[in-house]
C-alpha cells in the first residue's frame, strides 16, 4: 500500500484564524520608556521583528500548501519508485537523464526588493511545520526547504547548498559524498534529484533575479528544469522585478509556472494598520501621536515599501534618542531619511512618480502634513505638485515654497 504523506502536514487554515498566525506582534511595555539609553536602543530592533500580513501573503501560504500537497502525494506513487531506479541508472551509467514522474508543480513570487515576499514565504514554510516522519515506509521530509541561488549562477554551487541545507534540516552526509573528487557533476545533479525526491515537498529557490544577472543563468535554468522533471518535487522561486522579462522569454519555464507578483503597498487601510503597529512601539521618552498627515509623509518617504517604512521609524527614534530630543515625529523622520536613506532618495522618488503616473488620484487630494519643522530637501517633492497645492487650495505661494526651498524674494 502507498503511502500519502500529504496526511503527515498540519491542517490548512483560512481567514482570520490565517491571519492571526502569520502576523508577528513582538511584546511591547509602554514603561520601556523609562530605562536607559542603552537598553532601548537593543529593545528598538524588536520593530524589525514585526510582520503584519497583506493579502499576498494569505494567497502564498495557500499556493505553497498546495504546491506541498502535490509533492508529497506523488512520492507514495509506483511512479516515484520508477523514478528513483531511472535516476540511480542514470548516475551511475553516465546516460542521459529521463523524466518521469515530473515536477508536481511550479511558482514564482516576483516584487521588489524590502516588499516584503521573501518574510511572507518564511512564514507560510514555518506554517507548513517542521520535518515530517513516517514510519511505514520510514522516511524523514522536510516539507517546504528555502535554499538561496548563488550570487554567480553557478549550478554546481546550487546543487551543493541543496544538499547542505538538507543535511542540516535533517542531519546527514550527503554533501560530503557528492564532495568526493570523482564525483562529476551530472552525479552530484543525480544525487540532487535522488536526495529532493527523497526528502523534500517543496524546494524554494530565493534571490532568483541572479540567474538573470549572470550569463551563466541560461544553464542554471536548464538544471532547475531537470531536477523538476527527475525528482517530482514543487519549486517555488523569488525574485526581483528584474526576473518577468527573463521568464516571458523562456516559455517552458512560463509554461510551467504560476506568477504571484507583489508590490509596494497602496496608500490605504493596509498601509495605515502597518504604520500604527510600528509607530505604536515607541521607545524615546516623550509620546507622540499618529496623525493623518504623518501617515500621508511616511508614504511620500518610503512609496509604500515595507522595508523602507520600517527602517524610517526604526532609524528616526535611534537618532533621537542618541542626540536627546526623544521623540519620534515629523522632525527625527525627516532626520533619518536625509542621513540614513540618500541612497534610496532615487528609487523612492522615482517610485512615486510611477505611482503618480498610474493613479487616477490627483495630488492636491493628498493632504500634505502643516508642521513640518526642517526643511524638506528638493527631491521630495516638486515645484510642479506644490504649484498645484497653492492653486487648488489657495495657499500664499511664496510662504508655501519656503517650506521646501531656500526662496529669495528680489525687487526690480
């Protein structure tokens, strides 16, 4: 009798109860305040541990289940066991490698990089459980395995971090077998497709973006189809934005492959329940509240992306604890923004652009905050989009442009 070790997972969950479960809220005193400097500097980097879940995050631990199920049935087949003979006489033949059971299924996860996909596939794979085991036949599975993609699309680099994270999870030897000097490296992707079959649902293949970046991407790509199609496991892969173009060219990848695209977030309910959670752990000495037109500038200084806003709050109360004015407002924000993120100043800018492009929203219905207590730098913001404030709200222009530039006023 086969076995169906998709019984062995833990019981799919759907809606709140989701989303409680995904959700990281670490615990969070108000009198935290009150300690030394030191203490909630080192308390402050609990802010980096939050995760409030969107969406796409539910929609990904649901695919990545599914994409478990499918694997895990398929390893209790008569097929699995014909596919473990064909590739044990591939290898130790030297013959060309054949298909048959074929990959249960396949998935990419595309979005920009601080969007937050990469945190959303951890806890749908912790969600899923740790390693599973069944007795009859005995056998160890890890249900959903993230392994990174080397920075240099090396395959052979991949195949052997394949088998270290295996035998980490699980605590074998197979990478100091397929280290041995006679091993070639057809065998190591032999034993590859042996060990995934073996031991693995889904196998999650993290940074994709460099099988794009590298020319040796091509035979990268070429690897991770034949360990689809010789070990019958679902492969998930991350990435960039950079990776759409490369998988719209490459139509058996396409093919195969279901694409979950995320984005930063839009200005809206989502955004505004991830700011009050961040803003609500505040560790300087002196309270402040969240205001609409607070919410409207960390959008503006972080065009929706999580990684960004979380460093802002994050970095505007280490400032201002370290130089004493102990409060997280308007002032230590723009503070960290101008010190801590210039070299984002570019893509933020040009990521609100894009939004602006795209929205059907006029700007003047975007309420810009009043007390702004130092200058804003030109690059937040445009003479052509304050032009539009002063008109349609009828504001004084030159005292309006004086909030955001140095403004000389000349008689002739």
């Amino acid at each position: 009798m086969m076995s169906d070790y998709s019984e062995l997972l833990p019981k799919m969950l759907f809606g709140e109860e989701l989303r409680n479960e995904l959700q990281i809220l670490p615990e969070y005193d108000d009198s935290v305040k009150n300690l030394d400097a030191s203490t909630r500097l080192l308390k402050l980097m609990d802010i980096y541990k939050v995760f409030v879940p969107q969406n796409l995050s539910l929609e990904i631990y649901h695919k990545l289940y599914m994409m478990t199920v499918m694997s895990l049935q398929q390893k209790g087949t008569v097929d699995a066991t014909r596919q473990l003979n064909e590739n044990h006489r591939a290898m130790t033949s030297n013959k060309e490698y054949r298909g048959i059971i074929t990959g249960a299924s396949s998935c990419t996860v595309i979005g920009p990089s601080g969007c937050g996909k990469t945190t959303s596939v951890q806890r749908a794979v912790e969600m899923l459980g740790g390693t599973i085991t069944n007795t009859q036949p005995y056998r160890k599975i890890i249900p959903a395995l993230i392994v990174s993609t080397p920075f240099d699309a090396n395959y052979r680099g991949l195949l052997l971090e394949i088998l270290i994270c295996v035998d980490n999870e699980l605590d074998t030897d197979y990478y100091k077998a397929a280290c041995k000097s006679n091993v070639n490296a057809q065998q190591i992707l032999g034993m590859v497709c042996q060990v995934a079959h073996l031991h693995i649902g889904t196998l999650i293949l993290d940074e994709i973006q460099f099988l794009v970046q590298h020319r040796a991407g091509t035979t990268l790509y070429k690897m991770i189809l034949q360990l689809i199609n010789n070990s019958g496991i679902s492969v998930m892969m991350i990435g960039t934005e950079e990776c759409l173009d490369y998988f719209d060219q490459a139509p058996q990848m396409a093919r195969r492959t279901t694409g979950l695209q995320y984005r930063n977030l839009d200005y809206g309910d989502k955004f505004k329940e991830l700011c009050k959670e961040l803003f609500y752990r505040q560790y300087t000495k002196n309270p402040s509240e969240l205001t609409e037109g607070t919410y409207v500038w960390l959008y503006e200084h972080s065009a929706g992306n999580i990684a960004n806003l979380t460093a802002l709050i994050h970095d505007a109360q280490e400032l201002s604890i370290m130089d004493g004015s102990e409060c997280l407002n308007i002032t230590s924000l723009t503070k960290a923004y101008n010190q801590r993120m210039q070299m984002l100043h570019g893509y933020i800018v040009q990521k609100k652009l894009n939004k602006k492009k795209n929205s059907s929203k006029p700007i003047s219905s975007i309420t810009v905050p009043e007390q702004i207590e130092t200058k804003v730098t030109a690059t937040d913001v445009t003479i052509a989009e304050i032009a539009g404030i002063v008109k349609n709200k009828d504001l004084n222009a030159i005292e309006t442009y004086k909030k955001y530039f140095n403004v000389e006023e000349v008689v002739v």
